[in-house]
C-alpha cells in the first residue's frame, strides 16, 4: 500500500489531537469481552445531542449470543448455537441459463472460457435481493458477489512460471461480479442451477459510462472515441445498493493493473500508477492495461459500477457523478425530501471520504427516472474540524478555487481527478477510509479507518490522544450525524466510535483491558436491530509479525452502540478476510465472504503452497484454498444476534 497523497491538508490525528478527549469519558467494554477502548461522545458532541441536533442512540438491544475466543487454525468458527456452511466458491458453476458444464478441477486447469462461467476469485462485498423483485422474501432471492482480485499463482495450474494470453484471459475472467440465484430448502441454502439470473459480469464485460465525464476527452482511447464505453470493471472491493433495487460495485485499486511504459505524470502518480505495475501482467497480452501508450484508459477505472441484478441483459453503467478514486462502498441513505446521498471512502494512508447527494428525488413510482438519479447532483469530501463538527466541502468547477486556473477546466476534469480537487479544498487526511454504514433509525454514520502504517514515520504525525498507536496499526471507527439527521446537509458532528487494538499491545495509560483483541476494522453492516458488525482484516504480512501475534485470525464481531458492548461472533480460517455480510429481511440468515483462505505474505502465491498454509474450504491434501460464501444460521432458526 503505497502514499500517494503528499498534500498539506489536515491529518485526522491532528484534528483529533485539538479536540483533546477527554480520558474520564473512556469507557472499557465490559461482560467478560473487554478488548479495547471505546471512546464516548465528545463533550460538545453530547451537549449537541442534547440539543436534539446531533447524534441520537438507539435503544439498547443487547447482544443475544456468547462470545468466542481467538482461533488460528484452518476452519470457521462460529457462536454456540449457530452454524455455518459453504454456499459458492470459487470456481463453482455459477448457473447461466443455457451454459454449457463448467465444473472446477482442483488443479485449477480450468480455461479462461470456463472461468467465464465460474465463481471468480476473492469474494468480497455482497447483498441479498429477495424474489420476487419488491417483496421481503427471506427464503428465495439473488446474491451479487464483488470478486476483488486474483491470484494468479493459485489461478492458472503452474501458476506464473509461464505466461500467456489464455491466462490473462482467464485472470480478466475470475475478476468482476457474480450474480447467482439461491433458495432455501428446509433448514439448508442452495444455488439455484440454471437460473434465468444467474450472470458473469468481468474485466472484459462493455460497460456504459454516464454521468458529467460521459465522453469527456481524458476517457477517450483509440479502442473508445466515444468516451462511453469501457471493457470491464475490476478490483471490485466494497459496494452498496439503492431503493429501486440496483447493486452499486466499487472499484478500488484499479492502478495495480497498470504497467507504465515511460515514465508516469503526477497525476499518474496521484492514482498510484507505476512504471513496472504492481505485479499483474495483463499489459503483455493485453495492450490497453499500458499506460504510457493508452494514458486514458486509467480514467476509465476507479467509479462505481451500477447494475440490475433482475435483469441479466442489462447493460452496467460506470456513475462518473460519484467521483473517481479508489471507492470503498457506495452506501445510500435516503433524505426525507427524497434526494439520494451516497457516502463512499478512498482506501489509501491520507485520503478522504466523500459523499455525493442527487439532485434527484427517488419516486417508487418512476423506475426509469430513479435510474438517472446518480448522474446529477454535487459530490463533496469531508472536513473533519478540531471542534468535533465536521463539513462537507463541495467539488463543483466554479466552487472552492475550482477552475481552470488551477488545472480544472470543466466538472469532468473535477470527477476524473477527484483526489486532486480534495487536496485543494481542503479535506481531512484520513487513516485509510474503508466501509461506510448507516443506522437504519438514528441516522449515525459509522466508517472504519482500517489502519495506517505511516503514522508517526516520514514526517507524518504521530500519537494523539485519540490515536494512542504510532504507527496506526489497529485503526478505529468514526461516528457522526449529519445536522437534523439529513444526508443531505452540509455540516455534521464527529466522535471517535472505536479504538481497536489488541491490549496486549497497547500503552499503559491504555491498559487494563483483556479478553476481545481485533485489529484491522474493515466491513461494516448495520442489521435491522440496529447491532453494528464489524469485519476485519489484518494482511497476512501483519499477522506474521509480532504485533499481531495473539489476535488469531480475521473476525466477525458486533457492536451494540447504546451499551458500547462488543462480542466476537465467528473467526475465519487462517490468513483469510471477513467480508461483505449480508442478510435476509427476516434476519435469520447471514451470508458472509471468507476471502483469500491462507493468504501468503506476499500475496502472489505459488500453487504448490496449499498445504503449508490453508486447504479451506475442501479440506482435502494437495486441494486449493478457495474464497467462498459461507451461510450462517441460529440452529433453532431464530434471529441472528438476539
């Protein structure tokens, strides 16, 4: 994870330093689970709050399970009194109508028109849409699965000893989404195969382009002089979804796919784009994925990506109004006068979180006109003030010094080069913005800020009072509420909800806590009972050093905000990430991602490695570790958490 942002804006761990918390409003967890420190409202915040104006907790609900301990081994683990089983690997057979059978073979031999058809690799966000379309069926419906990444060692059967076409192909082809249709029969989930859903979208599926930068001269390429039509879409990460019923896919590091054959732009290098690439080897088969010959195709990557899962034939759009960078989530709220706000963070050391808010209003009534709400309207980045009130800076050409006498020509411009327009407002530098989610009655708006290596080292800050770690390894989550609880406002209040950590680790004035240890707060949800799961992700480089020796692997946990009570619910197997849950209506089922099962510490593996590190989850010698969806039921069939 490289640094790209080298502006003069304000680091969060300054902003936090002024607002000085204050340590009798530290509160430890308690009931045995006690982990790390959860720092209450501000004093300002909950004197606002008091005001009616600022955040408001819901009833607490309490969390209706026990708590598990740590584990390191190969296996999911999960609370007494549930269980979980795999639904969709990789490789599985995805279920397209009129398909021809594309079974997984174990040594991975599979062709890249196979892939095609297949589960793609390293699962990641996800969201449940009941069948029929509007209802709140809880037994029948569609999953759209993220599949972030590849790993080409484990992908291809000799791995990347040798290179060819075919396996760019093949690794184009394990990229994407799936969309697979799943009911539950009796007390057990299954794929539906052949489903009339059942879909592939891949680095290689045309895609539309919509919105202000739609045609722009920097998305032009000599395959597209239109500018509105791109191949794909990949290293999809986090997501979101809308009210009329559209998945919302966000592609985050797309710059790891680009080799640079000269020698690379600042504004290049503002999107980390390199010379040699970062490890993919597409440019060698496929010509666009060079920069120094192709420099628009990068514009092309970097949005969120739109598309119906009930209708297989329909066309994704790339949504331009929402801002180029690399996006985790794509989380909707809708106001009460109907406009649409969309939060989203920028996942890298020192970048921002933004919001955009429509122009638009949602009318359940209007299905064609709810499709275009994401094409106008103003996108912002936060400012984060020391005062514990934040606001929300527009990025609109003509606005906040935005124009052409600062290389900014045209609102394309803007959205092409979102970072670049942040950096000149002002924005907040921010620990690495992961998940956003939203409290379905409160309105609080809770982001993880997964970490920051940096902190305290190259002459950026280091501990505060609110970030007690130097360098930031544990990373913490921000709470705030938007003014009157609107989306669309243009101020909002700010806490520091969380501070993660292992307390084995952490500095005296901090210790005293045991038990609960978890770093890397990733994937956030929000149920409908208002419990905050956290999922997280710790490198396997990290977990391999000593200051993460005892947190076992990566977590499921949750969070009641009103009691500030947290419990470990499940632990993935060795070296994976938790990622992308989702629910049926009816909160009796969980679907959840196991992502990169025994993950190398270099993260290109070498296939004959398995058995070393993971076989999860087909358990058998010399078997391939497969991300994989995994179903998650109370063994008497009641609501998760309670």
């Amino acid at each position: 994870m490289t640094t790209s942002n080298r502006s003069r804006n304000p680091r969060l761990s300054s902003l936090i330093a002024g607002a000085a918390v204050d340590p009798a409003r530290r509160v430890v967890i308690k009931g045995g689970v006690a982990a790390f420190l959860l720092s209450t409202t501000l004093g300002r915040f909950a004197g606002r709050a008091a005001a009616a104006t600022s955040v408001q907790t819901s009833a607490a609900q309490g969390l209706g399970f026990t708590s598990i301990p740590v584990f390191a081994d190969d296996a999911v683990h999960v609370a007494p009194g549930y269980r979980a089983s795999v639904l969709y690997r990789w490789g599985d057979e995805t279920g397209i109508a009129g398909a021809p059978p594309a079974p997984f073979r174990p040594d991975a031999s599979n062709s890249a028109a196979e892939q095609a058809l297949q589960a793609g690799m390293h699962h990641d966000g996800m969201h449940f849409f009941p069948l029929p379309k509007g209802s709140t069926a809880s037994d029948h419906g569609l999953l759209a699965i993220n599949h972030e990444y590849t790993d080409d060692g484990l992908l291809h059967a000799d791995g990347m000893k040798t290179w060819s076409r075919e396996k760019v192909l093949k690794s184009q082809h394990a990229h994407g989404l799936s969309v697979i249709e799943v009911r539950r029969r009796g007390a057990r989930w299954e794929v539906v195969r052949p489903s009339r859903y059942a879909r592939r979208i891949t680095a290689r599926t045309p895609i539309t382009v919509a919105g202000p930068a739609a045609g722009d001269a920097l998305l032009r390429t000599q395959a597209d002089a239109s500018g509105r039509e791109v191949l794909g879409t990949l290293n999809n990460c986090a997501m979101g979804w809308t009210p009329w019923g559209t998945y919302l896919a966000c592609e985050e590091n797309f710059n790891e796919y680009f080799h640079h054959s000269g020698t690379p732009t600042p504004a290049e290098k503002r999107y980390g784009i390199r010379r040699f690439g970062l490890g993919y080897r597409w440019n060698e088969h496929d010509e666009r994925f060079d920069a120094g010959l192709h420099p628009h195709e990068p514009n092309r990557f970097g949005w969120v990506v739109e598309f119906d899962p009930y209708q297989p034939g329909s066309k994704p759009v790339k949504r331009t109004a929402l801002g180029r960078f690399k996006h985790e989530s794509a989380t909707v709220s809708l106001a009460p006068d109907g406009r649409v706000a969309v939060y989203s963070g920028d996942d890298e050391r020192f970048e921002y979180i933004y919001k955009f808010v429509s122009r638009g209003r949602f009318d359940p009534r209007a299905p064609e006109a709810n499709r275009r709400l994401l094409d106008e309207g103003t996108l912002y980045v936060a400012r984060f003030d020391a005062s514990g009130q934040g606001r929300w800076l527009a990025l609109v050409h003509g606005k906040n010094g935005l124009d052409a006498s600062v290389g900014f020509a045209s609102q394309a411009e803007v959205l092409v080069r979102t970072r670049q327009a942040a950096d000149r407002v002002g924005a907040t530098q921010m620990d690495r913005p992961e998940w956003i989610a939203v409290h379905p009655r409160t309105r609080e708006v809770y982001a993880t800020l997964t970490n920051n290596s940096r902190r305290g080292r190259e002459g950026f800050p280091g501990a505060d009072a609110a970030n007690p770690r130097a360098p930031n390894i544990y990373g913490h989550i921000l709470r705030w509420r938007e003014q009157n609880g609107d989306p669309t406002a243009e101020t909002f209040d700010w806490s520091v909800f969380l501070l993660a950590g292992d307390p084995a680790q952490v500095e005296p004035a901090h210790r005293g806590t045991a038990g609960l240890a978890f770093g890397g707060p990733d994937g956030l949800h929000v149920d409908a009972r208002g419990l905050l799961w956290i999922m997280t992700d710790v490198s396997a480089s990290r977990m391999e050093r000593d200051a993460f020796a005892n947190l076992g692997a990566n977590q499921l946990l949750a969070a009641d905000p009103a009691s500030a009570e947290v419990r470990r619910f499940l632990v993935g197997p060795v070296n994976c990430e938790i990622t992308g849950l989702t629910q049926t209506p009816d909160g009796r089922t969980f679907f959840l991602n196991i992502q990169h099962p025994g993950e190398v510490p270099d993260a290109r593996a070498d296939p004959t490695w398995p058995d070393r590190y993971s076989r999860w989850p087909d358990g058998q010698p010399g078997t391939r570790p497969r991300s994989a969806t995994i179903v998650i039921q109370r063994a008497d069939g009641g609501e998760i958490g309670r």
